[in-house]
C-alpha cells in the first residue's frame, strides 16, 4: 500500500507557481520579471557582520525568540517608522515573512473557520489558511478605481465564521500603498466583527510617493493585529531567509508555538548581520530605494507607450501592474505569448485571482536597467504587433 499523506496536504490547493513554473528549465534568451528577486546585492555591511559573526562563533543556539539585542533594535525602529508602541518581547525572528505568515495562520485558525483575503491577492496565503483548515474567501478590489480598499467589496464577504483577513501592505502585485482612511476601513471591519489581521508589510520600506502606514498602529488595532515584516526586498536579503513578525504579548504565546516546534529558532550567525541592517548607515537603504524608483519610472513610461497598454504609477513595491485589457488578451494568454514570442516572462496577473484578470505584473525592481530597456523593447515590439 503506498504511504497516503497527511488529509491537510490532500486538500489543501496545489501550490502554484504561474509563469516560473512555465519559465524555469526554458534555455534561451529569457528576460525574467517574474519573481520578486532584487536584482540589488546584499550591502557589504551586513555580509561582514554576518562572517565576523560567524568567526567569533556565534554557531550555537540562541534565543527562541531571537536574538535579544535584534529585537531590542527593531522595536526601537517600529516605535519610531511605525510608531508601534513595542517592546523586544513582542518581536519574533522568522525565517522571512513566509514563516511569520504561516506561523500566524497556524496559530490563529481552526477548521470551519474562514480567512478573507483581499484580491487581487499574494497566492501563498491560500496554502497556508488552508494548511491550518480553514476556508478562503476573497473580497475582489475594483481595477476601475485602482484597487482601492472599500468597504462595501469587502463587508459581503464577511461572515460568522469569518476569523481574520490579510492585508498586503504597500501590496504586491498592485504596487498600492492604502491611505489611512482605506486602513481605517479594515480597522473598522476587523473591530465590529472581532477578527485578527495578518498584516503582509514585506514592502514597507519601498514606497516612492505615499507613505507606509503599519495599520497596528490605528486605535484599537495593536491587540488584533499581527504584523509582519521582513529583511527581503528592502536590503536584497531574500535568500537569507530573515523577517520578522510583531504581536502583542497575547498573541506571541501562539505563535511561537508554532516557530519553536517547527525550527526552534532562525539561524544565529544572520541575526547579526540583519543587525546590522538595521543599525546601519540609513543612505544605503535610501540608495537601493533610489534606483529601484528609476526602475519603476523606466519600466511604467515605457509600458504607457505601448499600444493596449496603460500603467498606473506604483506607490510601493517593485512591480508594475499594467493593464492589457485593451489589447483583447486574456493576462494568461499574453503573459503566455510574451514568454514565446519576445522571452519575456512577465505573471499573470489572474495568478492573484480574477480581480487581477486584464493586467500582468511586471517585476522592474529584478533587474539592472540595461535589461530592463531590452525588455521593455522586446515588449513594444509585440504590443505594436498585435
Ligand atoms: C507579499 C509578499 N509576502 C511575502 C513574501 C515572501 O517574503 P519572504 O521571502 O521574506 O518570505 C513575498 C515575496 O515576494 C511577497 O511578495
């Protein structure tokens, strides 16, 4: 008899990986913006504090929770950037948000329960809400008003059972960046019907035009929300594997129950260097920040010279969200022909649910500029074609 998995794997969806997964293999003259994977490197800062660490032998267990001097430095930076009032106790290390995000699915959500996620939505969060048995339902935003956050797409998909909602922000793959009103909506929708947020802020420190706002710190919003964050994008620290997720004390107890039986801890040596990261020389992050914007003003001046194809500036975030509905293509089809026909590999933007049909996302903040002008070239040529 072959060994049958787990039924939480049975009926859990299958994990999707859009357009890598039809990339990945393929040799050729690719251009890959299809993933949100910094084309900048590590800043060296970190990378020495990292091997001074490793030579001084910080190789051993350390702190469950994480290292006590990295948390004590990231509550002094949420009580001043987010203004969250934290202490080190309510930070725990994570092996990049991916971890904190399961840990606070895992610990807050039972069978029957349902998790609201707002489309377009990050396709890792069906996974995981269903690994800890509960149902998805999604609230669709409204392409035509560039995928504000409203109360009335939203409410008719809460119900009694209805336990929490996730929230991507500066969000991914929209590029938006929610105003305090729009925070105030969820604020509002979580206190009247008792739900947690899970609060995505993996982008926060990416914004060009709007200002990042931690919805924790809304009245009434620190005891029922779970932030989460991460060393990834901002310090092109995505293969080491480092965020980190805030809660009130309450809510710690849960989550580490879950970190601790499934890794114990996050790696001891990389604690240091996102130390440094974060004590570190400010313009170097505001350097990084700089160019991915010439990225972003590249990448969507020249979409918005393609016949069929307009772009909405990008608040956040490192992508771009064109939308294509004029060129009669459905997202899969193009993000398809694009792949085949110019080696572009863009995703679809129906990946993160119907609300993202007629658009692509187009990752600028991936690769260097020179890369950037070939695709975008690549791709004018085969909208001009159409
Ligand atoms: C919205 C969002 N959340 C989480 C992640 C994953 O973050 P990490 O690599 O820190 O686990 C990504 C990566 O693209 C993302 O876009």
């Amino acid at each position: 008899m072959p060994i049958r998995p787990a039924r939480r794997i049975t009926d859990t969806s299958p994990k999707n990986f859009g357009m890598f997964a039809k990339a990945v293999g393929r040799t050729g003259d690719l251009i890959h913006l299809e993933l949100g994977m910094p084309a900048e490197d590590t800043p060296q800062h970190i990378k020495d504090a990292t091997i001074a660490a490793l030579q001084r032998g910080a190789v051993h267990y350390s702190d469950l929770q994480g290292l006590p001097e990295l948390r004590s430095a990231l509550a002094d930076k949420l009580r001043r950037q987010n203004k969250l009032d934290v202490t080190a106790d309510n930070v725990l290390i994570t092996n990049g948000l991916t971890q904190g995000s399961f840990a606070a699915f895992m610990a807050f959500l039972d069978h029957g329960d349902e998790a609201l996620l707002l489309a377009p939505y990050y396709p890792q969060h069906i996974g995981k809400a269903e690994l800890a048995g509960a149902k998805v339902t999604i609230a669709p935003l409204d392409a035509e008003n560039g995928f504000s956050i409203n109360r009335a797409l939203i409410e008719p998909h809460i119900t009694s059972a209805t336990r929490a909602i996730a929230l991507i922000n500066p969000c991914n793959p929209t590029g938006r960046v929610y105003t305090r009103d729009e925070l105030q909506v969820i604020a509002d929708l979580a206190q009247e019907h008792d739900l947690l947020v899970i609060s995505d802020e993996v982008y926060e420190e990416i914004t060009y035009d709007a200002t990042h706002i931690s919805i924790a710190s809304l009245p009434g919003m620190k005891a029922r929300t779970i932030s989460m964050f991460a060393f990834t994008k901002a310090y092109a620290m995505d293969g080491w594997r480092l965020g980190y997720v805030v809660a009130d004390s309450d809510l710690m107890g849960p989550l580490m129950k879950i970190t601790t039986n499934e890794v114990t801890h996050v790696n001891t040596f990389i604690q240091h260097g996102a130390l440094a990261a974060v004590t570190g020389d400010p313009s170097i992050l505001a350097g990084m920040v700089a160019r991915d914007r010439t990225r972003r003003d590249l990448v969507i001046g020249r979409l918005n010279q393609m016949p069929g194809v307009t772009c909405a500036t990008v608040e956040g975030t490192i992508y771009a969200f064109p939308d294509i509905t004029a060129t009669g293509l459905t997202a899969q089809n193009c993000a398809d022909r694009l792949l085949e026909e110019t080696g572009v590999v863009v995703e679809a933007g129906s990946f993160y649910g119907d609300a993202g049909e007629g658009h692509l996302r187009v990752c600028f903040g991936c690769a260097e500029i020179d890369v950037l002008t070939d695709a975008m070239d690549r791709m004018q040529r085969f909208f001009n074609g159409l």
